[in-house]
C-alpha cells in the first residue's frame, strides 16, 4: 500500500502501465529468473507450495485500453481474452505447485477521480461514481468469478479463493462519514477541477501556476481521505478495505485470510 504521507516522484505510470498489463505476464520469464541469478535469494523449492498467491487484476487492463480510444463496447468484448490469460497463469503456477490462490476483483472505477475527470459526460449513480464504467468493473469481475469457479473443479487439491474488493470499496463512497472518511470522489494528492485530478499535474509533480512553479503535493489529513492520487487509493482506505475481506465475508468460498493460508 502507498502511503498517503508519501511525496512520490514522478513516474510514467499513466503512459506505460499497458506495456505490463497483469495478463500478459509470462510466468516463465520468471521461472527462469529465479532458476538463474535470483535463485541463491529463493527460499527453497517446497516452500512454494505452502505460499498463498495473491493476484491483483483488471484495473490496468480495462483503464488504459480506454485511454487508447477503445470504447466500453470493446473493452467489454475483450475481457474473456483477458480473463481467459490470466486462467493459464494460474494453471502455470499450478503446475508448478502453487497450491493456494487469493484474487482480488476489480474495484469500483467509475468512482476514482481518474475517470471522473476524464469521462465528465457519463452518467453518475446516486454516490456520484460513473456509472457505465462501474459496470465495465462488473462485468470483467463476474468473467473473472465464472473463471475462478471452472478453476475449483479443474484443480480439486487448490485453494481458490475470490474476493469482493469492489463491494468493499464501493461502501466507502455509499457511507463514507460512517466509515470515517469524507470527499471519497476527490483525489487527496492532485491540482485543479471537481475531483482535484489532472492527467497534466499528477502528484508529486512540480507544475506551473500563474507564472509560479509549485508542486501537487497531498492534502491535509490523507487519513479520512479514499483516493490517494485519483487511481490508487490512500493506505487508510486499503486498510479499511482489508479488514473487511480478511474476514472471509467478502469471498467465495467464504473463507478468511488466516485459513486461506491452510493447504487442504
């Protein structure tokens, strides 16, 4: 998690991510990594099977295919391709005795000020958040349930749990004085607009205004804030998020973190 204290510098982020997109990761680019020059740092080969693989999907690969001028239609129509990559590195790890898997969803992107400011047209559900892009979230999160369920029967002996972070999430900006936190839909790290977002003046950069240079520097009190910098949420909103999906009840199986660590 970043901290929300941290003054980053600046980073291409924005423009490069789709270079790496999660899909597209070739696990044996790393298997031979590690059987190369890493492998005295490696801890020994049978631990692997005891690890618990946790996988972090979907944001990258939906947000900068809009970025490249592809319309929701599309996006949509290419998340079974993306889905389906990220089955075969499961299957790759398996096989290569991974045995425990914790995958996180999609978050609520229609929420975070990237989009909002990016996409002002599109049309806003009660919270404020975009609401087709949300269900761009949601349509690649139930590719990804559907995935994760032919897995279990695939692979019997493996742990496969799924985790509702876009529920999670999306409580923070549906009760987000309840929860502690205010301005969920207003970057906390950023300059200028509704949402204090700009693709132009990114946090952490030194910008230009009225002829004086000044640098994006973070609000006041990052802890009662949701979005860090309009695309990553601030350590206080991940850790509230956590201890809610920890506790199992936001997964399926329905099985805390502390257990998903358990081989069968």
């Amino acid at each position: 998690m970043l901290s929300p204290k941290a003054r980053p510098v600046h980073s291409t982020y924005l423009y490069n991510v789709h270079n790496l997109l999660s899909s597209k990761i070739d696990p044996k680019l790393l298997e031979d990594k590690v059987r190369g020059i890493y492998a005295s740092l490696m801890p020994r080969e049978e631990t692997f099977a005891k690890a618990l693989y946790t996988f972090d999907i979907g944001q990258n690969d939906l947000t900068q295919s809009l970025f490249l001028n592809m319309t929701i239609v599309q996006v949509i129509a290419a998340i079974p391709d993306i889905v389906n990559h990220f089955s075969d590195n499961i299957k790759n790890l398996y096989s290569l005795g991974a045995r425990l898997f914790w995958v996180y969803n999609m978050r609520p992107i229609g929420c975070f000020p990237q989009i909002l400011t990016s996409f002002p047209s599109a049309k806003k559900d009660s919270v404020g958040c975009a609401k087709p892009y949300n269900r761009l979230a949601q349509c690649f999160n139930a590719e990804l349930k559907n995935a994760l369920a032919r897995l279990r029967i695939e692979f019997p002996l493996a742990t496969i749990v799924y985790v509702d972070l876009y529920s999670a999430l999306y409580s923070l900006y549906t009760h987000p004085t309840k929860n502690g936190f205010e301005r969920p839909l207003v970057a906390c790290c950023g300059y200028g607009g509704k949402y204090n977002y700009g693709r132009d003046a990114t946090c952490g950069e030194t910008i230009s205004v009225n002829g004086k240079n000044i640098m994006v520097g973070s609000c006041k009190d990052p802890l009662v804030r949701v979005s860090w910098d309009g695309v990553h949420f601030t350590e206080a909103a991940n850790k509230f998020a956590f201890d809610l999906v920890s506790s199992g009840n936001f997964s399926n199986p329905p099985i805390p973190l502390k257990l998903a660590c358990h081989p069968r």
